[in-house]
C-alpha cells in the first residue's frame, strides 16, 4: 500500500490568535513535508492551519459536521460533509496517522480522548492556549502508557512529526523502478 501520511489537526474553532499563529505554521509545514492535512474545516485553528497548508501548495481535507459540500472553510481543497454534528470528531482522528492538538475547547477535548482511545500517537502544543497545553506529557487514563506528547516549541514540534512519521511502519514509500505509470 502506497498512500500519503495523514495529519490530523485539532483545536479551537474560536479565533485565538497565538493559537492560530502555531496552526498556520503546523499546517504549512505539514504541505511542506507532502504529507495531507486533516482538519475539521471550520475556523480558527482548523481554517489558519488550512490557510497554511493551502499557501505552501498542499492538500487539505475538511470532515464537517454539517450536510453541506460548500461549508467548510475557503482553504479546503477537500470537504466531506459528515452531516453528524460533534459525532465527526471520531472520523477526524480516525482519518490522521497522528493527532496534533493546537489549543482547544470542549470539541478539541473530544477529539484528543478519541485519540487516545484509538492509541493514535498525539502531539500536544504546549505553548498554546486550551486543552492541548494542560494535557501534554500525561496519560489520559491506564488504558495505555502512551503520553500525548509535549512539543514546548514549533521546532519541537516539527521534529517530532519528523520522528514520528519515520516510525510509522504502515506507510510504504513508493520506490522508483523506471517505469512509468498509466
């Protein structure tokens, strides 16, 4: 299997402006890499990390909680309506291969507990405002002994998305053999 690498980005959907600062540069970094941003389409955190993304060419998939194809955020090269309310969150964290948390409210907060139950490896940004920053380096609960992990800074972070990825066993890299595809 040969797929791109799946990053999930959770956090307020309020406007908080360090918070969508970090989102931005997450999201830009995330295209930057190739890999494919998952996000919830809506604002704050979910549209600057789109906009990055968006800015540096990449793509951007929004998992709305609404029936509606044109709802998301004008970043989103990709919407799909849920049309089940908060319920999404599950199908967000699901569709990541790792979890970054920016801030976040109660949503957020949902979301990083499926995570968690999912033993989707979590990447907290501790320096930002919300759930994120108040959960990193903890367990959540005994169900398993891994931490969501604390990123102190954006070069943290970005190394550890960087470690992170190299780990992941499941993702294949395509291999060049010479022959063209059609």
């Amino acid at each position: 299997m040969t797929r791109k690498v799946q990053i999930t980005v959770v956090g307020d959907s309020i406007e908080k402006e360090v918070n969508n600062k970090i989102a931005y540069e997450v999201g830009k970094f995330i295209a930057e890499r190739g890999w494919v941003l998952i996000n919830g389409g809506r604002d704050g955190v979910m549209a600057a990390s789109a906009q990055g993304a968006f800015d540096a060419d990449g793509i951007i998939v929004s998992i709305t909680p609404d029936d509606d194809l044109f709802s998301a955020n004008p970043y989103s090269t990709i919407t799909i309506p849920s049309g089940i309310g908060f319920a999404r969150n599950m199908t967000n964290v699901l569709a990541g291969d790792i979890i970054v948390g920016i801030g976040g409210g109660a949503g957020t907060l949902s979301e990083l507990a499926y995570a968690w139950c999912y033993q989707k490896p979590i990447v907290a940004a501790e320096w930002s405002e919300g759930w994120s920053a108040k959960l990193a380096d903890t367990l959540l609960d005994e169900r398993h002994e891994m931490k969501l992990i604390g990123a102190k800074d954006l070069d943290a972070l970005k190394d550890i998305l960087d470690k992170t990825v190299a780990g992941l066993s499941y993702i294949h890299k395509p291999t060049v053999t010479g022959k063209s595809r059609e």
